[in-house]
C-alpha cells in the first residue's frame, strides 16, 4: 500500500469510526401534486388527463464526529418509488452517496439549459432524443468531493460497479446483461470563475463486451444570468451504444427570462444526430411559460419535434397545461 492511500484509507477510517454512535435523527415529508392535460396533434392520444404526485421523504441523522447522514426516497408518480439514496456527509471528506434513482455522475448534466419548467425533451411530447446517461443513471456510488477546492467548485466522481439499470432490493443480484465491468463517471461544475456564469463538464465509460467496446460519454457547457435572463449552450456525445461505432451526439442551447419572481418564459432547442439506422436528425424545440401563485403554479409548454426517434420526415407538435400544488 503506498503512502497516498494510507492517508486516505486513515481519514476515510477517522471520519467513520463513529458510525455506531448516531444520535436520534428526524424524518421529514415534502411534495405536491401535478394534474395536467396534454394535447398532441397528428396522434391519437386517448385520455389526455394525467397527474403526478410529488412527495419526497427525508430522514436526517447526526453521528457523535459531525458526520451527518441523510436517507432520500423519492415518490414522484402513482405507480411505483421513484428512488432513493442514502448519503453520508463527512466534516473533510465530503459527501458519499449510495444512489438508485440516477441524476448523480454525468447523468446530472445531461440537460443544464435554463428552462421555465421541464426540459426541452420532457414536456409530454415523445421527441425519441437520447441524452448522455453514464454510470450516473444506475445504482452507484457517488462522491462529491469536499477537501482543497476553490469557491464554487464541485467535483462528483461516480461508481457503478455493474451498470445494468437493475434496482435491487437488499441482498437481491442484478442477473444477466449486456454489461460486462463497471462504470465510472467524473463531471466538474464551476460557478466562481465570473458572476453569473456557471461552467460544466464530465467524462464517463462503462465497460462493455469486447465486440462492442467501451461505452464512452461526454458532455460540457455552460450557462450565463445576467438580470433576469439565462443563456447556456452544451455540446453532449455517447459512443458504443448497443453496438460498436453506433453514437448519439447533442447539441442543446436555451434562454430563459424571469419577468418577476412569478413570471418567467423560456426556449429551447435540442438537436442530436445518430448512426444507428437513422435516416434524420431529431430536434426538438420548446416554448414554456410558468407563473406562480403561492403554492400553486400553472406551467404550459408549447413544443414540436422534427424527425422524431430519427425517422426523416416523422414531425410533432404538442402542448401540456399543468397545475402543481406544493406543500
């Protein structure tokens, strides 16, 4: 064992030799309830009511060191948990998170463009758009580095030792898959290096079989606000997908404006470009316009996609109305 990993090993072992001793913690219940009505034209849509409820419980902890911990289960829909994580907060380590619900490693910077309200991808219309995923979107291990770096910095480096998409009950296996090894993400976020400007960018491979190689991702950009309005750009790629030399390759960019602080409008754009028998470019633009009452918002995105899951000449238009609630 050579000398850097003794002192790591030993601060890793100091910050968690109190993990018996947890002094009582507390759980807390946050959410809302989302009822919408969506409209598709050229598609036969059936019942266009639907409604989501959002609650998110949170149990908080503290160990006699200062370590803290927190258990997160999210319930965002009426048919199952969404995810959860367990995440243990150290005084100089930083944070370790045990996480199956995705959103950690590249995952979370699969879409940063400012927005009124969802993604341009998400606004109820099926645009077939693949985003980067990485060992982020499974079960894995994640580490929000919090020793040495400068002011709004953060630093995530991601662990999945088989990214299969399995959610495993304790003592439960994922089984047979495609995925051969482990996976492995590491993305940067800055947000000191200029007021209002927020940089990103992360790496990620997983290990496949040899015959279709390493799946690689990448993505970078950046968001800038100055007064009320938000502008970001971000380029995004993933090679090797479900075969060797198939990729997906992104490129979004949006503005946003908050007219008060319960007004606010934006567009978007999201293009990609794939190899894998498709015979044109999908892209997907989104009009959105949130305002906020209280605990109430009324959200409506008005949203058209072009060669939609890459089939040339395969065109949407769509339109969702939402009510949430909060509380």
């Amino acid at each position: 064992m050579n000398k850097l990993t003794k002192i790591g090993v030993s601060a890793l072992c100091g910050s968690l030799a109190s993990v018996a001793a947890a002094n009582a913690g507390s759980l807390d219940v946050t959410g809302g309830a989302t009822a919408t009505y969506t409209s598709l034209d050229g598609v036969v849509t059936g019942n266009p009511l639907g409604m989501a409820s959002a609650m998110t419980f949170t149990g908080n902890g503290e160990l006699d060191n200062g370590t803290t911990f927190k258990l997160t289960i999210a319930h965002t829909n009426k048919a199952q948990y969404t995810g959860s994580a367990i995440s243990l907060t150290t005084p100089s380590l930083g944070t370790f998170t045990f996480d199956e619900g995705g959103g950690t490693g590249i995952d979370r910077i699969d879409d940063m463009m400012p927005t009124a309200w969802e993604e341009t991808t998400g606004t109820g219309l099926a645009t077939g758009i693949r985003t980067v995923t990485g060992a982020g979107a499974n079960t894995d291990i994640e580490w929000n580095v919090g020793m040495g770096l400068p002011d709004g910095m953060n630093v995530y480096a991601s662990f999945a030792p088989r990214p299969d998409g399995s959610k495993n009950t304790n003592k439960n296996v994922g089984g047979a898959s495609g995925i051969e090894g482990n996976g492995w993400d590491v993305v940067i976020t800055h947000s000191g290096l200029l007021d209002g400007l927020n940089v990103f960018a992360g790496l990620s491979q997983i290990d496949q079989n040899p015959t279709v190689g390493d799946k690689d991702s990448e993505a970078y950009g950046a968001t800038y606000a100055i007064g009320g309005a938000t502008i970001g750009y971000q380029h995004s790629k993933e090679d090797n997908v479900g075969a060797a030399g198939t990729y997906y390759e992104n490129d979004a960019y949006a503005v946003s404006y908050s007219v008060n602080d319960d007004l606010s409008v934006s567009y978007g754009v999201h293009e990609s470009k794939s190899n894998s028998g498709s015979t044109g470019d999908a892209k997907a633009e989104s009009f959105q316009i949130s305002y906020s009452v209280g605990g109430a918002s009324v959200k409506f995105a008005e949203t058209s996609a072009d060669s939609v899951h890459y089939v040339a000449g395969t065109n949407r238009e769509g339109r969702t109305v939402a009510l949430t609630l909060a509380f």
